[in-house]
C-alpha cells in the first residue's frame, strides 16, 4: 500500500515543521496521532510524543489552532483536530519550532 492510499503525503521534505505544514496544507485539519502515523513511515524512530511535542510548540507560536475535537469511541483521549491559522502558512517558524520558541537556549537532542 503506497502513502497516497492510506491518506498519508509523500512529504517533500524530512523536517518535522515543514512535513507538518505540508499535511495541514494538504488535509486542512489533522490530529497529532495522524502526523505520527504519516510521518512514522519515514522516520521510524519517531514516536507518538514526539508528535505531540510538535504540536505543543506549534500551538504555542500560534501558528495551528484548535478547531475541533472527536470524542473517543473507545473512552480513551478525545482526539483534538488543529488546522493552520490563516496567514502563517510561510512563517520562518516552520522550519525549527523549537529554536523559535526557545532561541539560544534550545539544545537539539542527538
């Protein structure tokens, strides 16, 4: 099964903002769980809270909103969709979250 039938994109680029913002701008609103699943395929070492990290400094930089919630069919976690807010889509900020939120004092994990 190729990416494109499980509905995941084949990513243009390997960075995690840019790769992010390439399925916002393709699939309009995702949950953080549907980034980990996509991107998984191409970095197999990436893992749910990694995803989730992500998305927390994203949030944090305005940069994905909030615009939905689906409940859990199971009585787990509710999934939470996000969905780029309007105007940011070329923000330098894509591409490292995390140097853009912490500046010098961010330390890329090795």
């Amino acid at each position: 099964m190729s990416s494109e039938e499980d509905g995941c994109p084949r990513f243009r680029s390997l960075i995690q903002g840019l790769a992010a913002r390439q399925m916002f701008l393709e699939k309009g609103a995702i949950t953080s769980y549907d980034f980990y699943k996509c991107y998984s395929k191409y970095r197999p070492r990436f893992k749910p809270s990694d995803a989730a990290r992500l998305f927390y400094l994203l949030r944090r930089l305005e940069l994905i909103v909030e615009v939905g919630v689906e409940k859990s069919s199971r009585g787990g976690f509710d999934r939470h969709l996000y969905a780029i807010v309007p105007g940011r889509e070329d923000d330098p900020a894509w591409v490292n979250p995390a140097f853009a939120v912490y500046g010098e004092r961010y330390k890329p994990r090795r």
